[in-house]
C-alpha cells in the first residue's frame, strides 16, 4: 500500500473510539457522549431531521468534547451548567477537527455547543448548524442534569431536569427544540434507554451500521495525530510524546529497511500507543516523584486501555496490537498481556523501542530529560535483561544522533 492507497474502515467505529478515549478522562463516568448523542438524534428524530441528519447527531454527540483532555476541564463540564471557560473545549475539538476532511462538518457545531440560542442565532452561522449545535448544548446539558439519577430514581428526577431545561428555553435553547424536548421526555423509555448497560448497547448496534468510507493512509495518520494531540495534551510532561515515539518508530522502522506501508502503520501505532493514559489521573501522571505501588499499578493499566480503544476499529486489527504492546517485554516481564516472544512482531518491538528512548530524552516531572549516552546505557540495560529486542537496540545506536533529534522533536 502507498500513501495512495485507500483504508476500508468504518467511521462510525473510529467515531466511538475517540469518544471511548475522551471519556475515559472522567474515570466513572464513561459514557457522556453517548448518551449526549443518543438524546440528540431522538430529539432530531422528533424535529423530522432526515436519516442521514439523525446520524450525524449521533456522532456529533460522540465527538462533542474531543476538546476535553483534563480530569479539571472535565470536572467543570460535569459539575456547572454555564461556566466562563466552556469555549475552550468547543475551540479546541473544533481545530481538531476542521481541517480533517471525513469529520470537519462537526467541526462548526462543535464550535458552538455551548453558545446560548439567543446568542447562536445572531451569529453568521448556517441555520442547520446552528440547530445541530444548540441540539447538543440540550442534550449535554439534559445529561449533566440527569446523570447522578440513572440506574435509580430517573424517572423521579426527570420532572425536576425538564423544569430546569425549560427555565432557559429561549435563552440557552431554541424553543423549537425544548418543544421537541417535550414531547421527546413523555416516554419513560427514553430516560430508561441512558442507563450505562442500555446506552453501551445501543452504541454497539450503532457500530455495526453500515458508514464504511476508504480514507488514504495519509489520512489515517492525520486522525491518529488528532488523537496523540488530544492524549499529549493531558499534561505538559507527555506534550508531544506521543508524536515523537511515531517519529522515531517510523525512522527505526525505515532504516531497517521495512515496506513504506508497514512504516506508515508503525507511525500510526507510536501515534496511538498511550491514548489509554487519558484514563490516567492527572495527578499521578503529573506527579513530581516517583510512582508508589498504588499509583504505578494505575498507570500500568493504560496499555490496555489503548488495547480496548482501538480493537474495535475493522482494519487496524495489527495496528492495535502492535500499540498495546509498548510495555511488552521478549522476557514476559512487561504488562498485561505478557505474550510469547515470537508473538511480538518486529513492528511491536519498535514501537517498544521508540518509546522507551522519547521518554528517557523528554523531561518528566520527576527528573530532566536524558543526555544520549544515559539514553544508551539503559537502552543496553534493557537487552541485556531481556526486555528490548537487541538487534532494534543496535540499530537505533549505530543511527544514536538522528534518533536522539526526532526524539527530542527537534528534526523533522
Ligand atoms: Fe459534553
Ligand atoms: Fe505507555
Ligand atoms: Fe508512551
């Protein structure tokens, strides 16, 4: 495959893994933007939007906090209804998004879904945006407002949350779509359908349907960097993490002499191997000091994190392995899987590689970023034990300056 040749993937399926991995930020609460979507095509569903409208609020309602890296940002979408700072998640998944051509239509919607109606319908902004924006400022809301009562007294609680939406109908919403809203919440399904094990179905079913669309590997990639941003954006230690251990991987992997193709997806994998430390707490990520045994037996799940994001995107099956092996050790002495060494391919190996040495040249918040010859000296540490494939080890040494650039994200 060149960087012509098309990928046949499922968006929808790419969709909810960005959504699987934002959400992780907020620990226990990992289905918002399901549900977040799920009100909003029932609600576009009541307003006679068409099938394909009624989709696009589905996955509107995935990616609307694409934006949203930080347990703190997520703190303040789930405990406020208004709050000064919103536009800043809605600025940053809209430049996330915008310049992506399979997904930069949610990017003007995600804009503004958290601009007040009155505000919204003043703005030069195109009517069906517009409502596709204010639908999901509803929904969001609707969902802040329920959260703490499903699997128990919703269907109590819902007249105190439909008195609250209807409070700023006119103001933050459009009334049209609080009508909708109205004759929507009539139905105890609805309510019952957000509960954790409904609202998980639900988005299963919605996986199988059929939105296959061939993107380039070039576009894969350009996706991929939207997730390493929004993971690399977690805390400042890890900015640019993510980045570097493709860049380094797909150097590795070029040197070594590996198909254009295959280097692709190896950069694709270094791209998307920590996207489970968004289930990270800030606070241990960001901890200025080693990690205790509670703390490391936290991070230490965040490969299989990445595992479970990724698996269940049709087509990049090897990619997901190859990215949820980084801490995989020839020894079996890694985490979690502890495959057999010949079930570690050349492309996981890299990866492994090229983690470790971006994370030993990049300052972390316990220790300054390493000179080469430390690099070196635990890189050797590790043949030697058995972890690291040593003939990766004595290739990325005998190309030391290059690979010590591109780790530091000083040569492109
Ligand atoms: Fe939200
Ligand atoms: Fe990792
Ligand atoms: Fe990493």
């Amino acid at each position: 495959m060149t960087q012509c040749s098309k990928l046949d993937v499922n968006l929808r399926q790419m969709i909810i893994a960005i959504e699987t991995a934002v959400s992780l930020v907020g620990m226990n609460d990992t289905n918002h933007g399901k549900r977040v979507g799920y009100i909003a095509s029932q609600l576009g569903q009541q307003l006679g939007f068409s099938d394909e409208e009624i989709q696009f609020l589905f996955d509107l309602g995935l990616l609307h906090d694409c934006g949203v890296s930080t347990e703190q940002m997520h703190a303040h979408i789930v405990n406020h209804f208004d709050w000064c700072d919103a536009h800043i998640h809605c600025e940053i998944g809209y430049r996330l998004l915008k310049d992506f051509e399979p997904l930069c239509a949610f990017a003007v919607p995600i804009l503004y879904h958290h601009t007040p109606w009155e505000k919204l319908n003043k703005l030069n902004v195109s009517m069906l945006d517009a409502r596709m924006a204010n639908l999901i400022f509803l929904a969001d809301r609707i969902d802040v407002l329920a959260a703490t009562h499903y699997e128990s007294d919703i269907l109590f609680a819902k007249e105190e949350i439909v008195k609250s939406i209807t409070h700023y109908k006119g103001t933050y919403f459009d009334p049209k779509i609080v009508h909708a809203f109205h004759q929507v919440e009539r139905s105890e399904a609805f309510w019952i359908a957000l509960e954790s094990r409904h609202i998980t179905r639900y988005t299963w079913d919605m996986s199988q349907f059929k939105n296959n669309r061939l993107i380039s590997l070039a576009q894969l990639k350009q996706l991929s960097s939207i997730m390493a941003y929004i993971v690399d954006q977690k805390s400042p230690f890890t900015a640019q993490h993510s980045q570097g251990v493709a860049s380094l991987a797909h150097y590795i992997a070029s040197s070594l002499g590996l198909l254009d193709e295959q280097c692709d997806k190896i950069e694709v994998a270094g791209l998307l191997h920590d996207l489970g430390k968004l289930h990270v707490p800030d606070n241990i990520l960001g901890k200025p000091g080693p990690l205790n045994e509670i703390e490391r037996a936290i991070m230490n799940q965040h490969s299989y994190e990445t595992y479970e994001i990724l698996r269940h995107i049709n087509g990049l099956e090897d990619i997901a392995c190859w990215a949820a092996f980084h801490h995989e050790g020839l020894n079996g002495l890694g985490y979690p899987f502890h495959p057999q060494k010949q079930e570690l391919s050349v492309e996981a190996r890299i990866v492994a590689v090229a983690d470790i040495f971006q994370a030993l040249v990049q300052d972390r918040p316990y220790r300054k970023g390493m000179q080469l010859d430390e690099v070196i000296d635990i890189l050797d540490g590790f043949v030697k034990s058995g972890k690291l494939d040593g003939d990766i080890v004595k290739h990325a040494k005998q190309h030391a300056a290059v690979c010590f650039e591109i780790a530091q994200g000083s040569r492109k």
